[in-house]
C-alpha cells in the first residue's frame, strides 16, 4: 500500500486524517513539533486504529530533519498540514505566520523536489474567499485575504500553482476547508487548542466546563433566518475523508487545482448553541453583543466538485458534530 507523510499529523486534522489513512490500509509517517497539539494523540490514533503511527518530532522547516526522512522512506504522496493557524493572532504576530507558513512550505517542496515526489495536498482554507459576495461559495469566485493568516494561504496557493505550470510532474490538490468541527466518535481525539479558542463549538465547550462564563453571540440582526451569523460546519471525520479521496486521486490532477470541502448548506450561531442545549438536556449562558468587524452575514460552500472528482460528499448531521465535540469534552457518555 502506498505511503503517505503528513506535516502536522498530531493537530486536530492531521489526526483524524490519520485515523482515515490508516483505516484505509494505507501507511503513516508523521511529523509535528506539538505547537499546538500533543505528543499523546499518536498513541490514541493507534488506540482507534490498531495500527502502528511511524511519528517523528521536529519542525517541517529542518531541512536535514526532513531529508532524513524522506530517506528512511518511500513517500508516495504528501499532506501538507502543519502551520499557524488563528486569524487574530496572526494580525498581532503577522511575522511569524509568514515565517511559519511559508517557511515551511518552501522547505517541503525543496526536499520532495530533490527526492522525486511531485504528489501533494495542501491544507488551505475558505479565508482566502475573503468576503465572499457569492452564495454559495465555488472554487471560481474572487480571492482575497483581510489578515495575514488568509494572506499566507492565499501566497502558498499562489506559489504552488506556479510551481505545477513550470513543470508538469507536479499533482497538487489545494484543499479550502470551511468550518472543521465535531470529534472522533471514540472520544479519544479531538480538537484541543492551546490557549483560548476562536472558533464556535470550542468556545461553547468551555462554557459548558465552566471556562468560559457564558457564550457571546456576535450580532442579532444579520439577514439570516434567525438574525445570526450562518456558516458551513463539516464534521472533522468527513473532512479527513475528503483527505483520503484527495490522496487516492491524486494521479487524475495535473498541476494544482483548488477544491472546496465543505457541506454546501449553513447552519446559524442559534442553531449550533440550540443543538448543544438539546444534546446536554440544559440551557448554556450566552448573550449578544455586536457586530464583529468584518464578519460576513453567511458563507457556505459549494461543494460539487468534490463530489463530480472524487464522489466525495459529506455524511454527518449537525447533531452528530454536537454529539462527538460533547462525548470528547467529556460531557456524553
């Protein structure tokens, strides 16, 4: 079976995209520095699995490191994950966002270039839409970037594809994800963000545990059905099965082509936080508040050419996004 390298194998994606690989038969190698995850995921992958994880500890940009690498084994293909990742913080620390970034994705691509590995998935995001005037969202709308996080992507999305039209050895899939959300349905891994969270179901799974006081929900008068801000939430599993079929097929792509993962309809702040108090039985603290700047009424994607290339579609309901982030938060059993 082939061999896969994943650069950020122990984050929230990474490792359920381990999981997908591994349950498919295929073989692991995986890379992270734990900057923001934990060297113990590995052992709970292979709890999940029953399968060995093949893992090695270092920053993607140690070009030796990773030389070393590629030399104990035959790499197939890539999955590029590892990179700093939060909106907020990158306007507070662009620099390092570009250094890590691209860094690191410049360093990849130098070594799979000297050892004759021209396949690659890209870890890219819905950011680089901008603020999309486009419902839903295609791989074909403008593209733009309002922070250095969504700037970083967009670059590397640049760099790639004028990587592949110089030379055509290169299959290259740029994978925009939406919202990623949910857990394993094990419990045994999940998301784990160091430091305070910015996205949606984190932020109410501190609430929940009592980390947080109560959920601040930005805005009550969007023109959305509710008035709340609607987005496209893909549960973690079916996004690391969009993974897997990106993989698979890469050998049908020639050069690098921009494919959307996401569930195509939109789910409300309302909606998300009403189904949490249904699956807990209780009601959670919130409020609202204003506007954020910047903040888009809705954004969802569209996701038919996923399904046209690869057959891939989402499966999971909003319920058992809800369900799996509370049985890993310890909330269900």
């Amino acid at each position: 079976m082939p061999t896969y390298l994943l650069t950020g194998a122990a984050g929230f994606i990474g490792s359920h995209t381990c999981v997908a690989l591994l349950e498919a038969g295929h073989e692991v190698v995986a890379i992270d520095n734990f900057a923001n995850s934990h060297a113990d995921v590995y052992e709970r992958v292979e709890q999940i699995t029953g399968r060995s994880v093949k893992h090695y500890d270092f920053d993607v940009r140690d070009r030796s490191q990773l030389a070393a690498v590629f030399g104990r084994h035959q790499i197939d293909g890539v999955i590029h994950f590892a990179g700093l990742k939060a909106v907020g913080e990158s306007v507070e620390r662009p620099w390092e966002y570009y250094e890590v970034n691209l860094g690191s994705t410049m360093t990849l691509i130098s070594v799979m270039r000297e050892q004759d590995c021209f396949n690659l998935v890209f870890s890219s995001s819905a950011t680089v839409y901008g603020e999309s005037k486009i419902l839903p969202i295609p791989e074909s709308a403008p593209l733009s970037a309002s922070n250095p996080y969504g700037r970083s992507k967009l670059i590397i999305e640049d760099m790639l594809r004028d990587l592949s039209s110089s030379d055509n050895r290169w299959h290259i899939a740029l994978l925009r994800y939406f919202n990623p959300v949910g857990a394993h349905p094990s419990g045994l891994i999940g998301e784990d963000p160091k430091g305070r969270p910015n996205n949606l179901f984190p932020v109410i799974t501190q609430v929940i545990d009592g980390r947080l006081p109560e959920l601040q929900i930005f805005g009550d008068d969007y023109d959305t059905p509710d008035g709340t801000g609607v987005r496209d939430y893909i549960h973690v599993c079916d996004l690391a099965g969009g993974h897997l079929a990106a993989v698979e097929n890469l050998g049908g792509l020639g050069g690098a082509h921009a494919i959307n993962l996401g569930s195509g309809n939109g789910h409300s702040v309302r909606e998300v936080l009403e189904q949490f108090q249904a699956v807990l039985g209780r009601s959670l603290p919130h409020c609202y508040v204003a506007r954020r700047p910047g903040d888009a009424a809705s954004c969802y994607a569209d996701a038919s050419r996923a399904a046209e290339l690869w057959s891939w579609r989402t499966t999971k309901t909003l319920q058992e996004m809800v369900e799996d982030s509370c049985r890993w938060g310890g909330f269900l059993k």
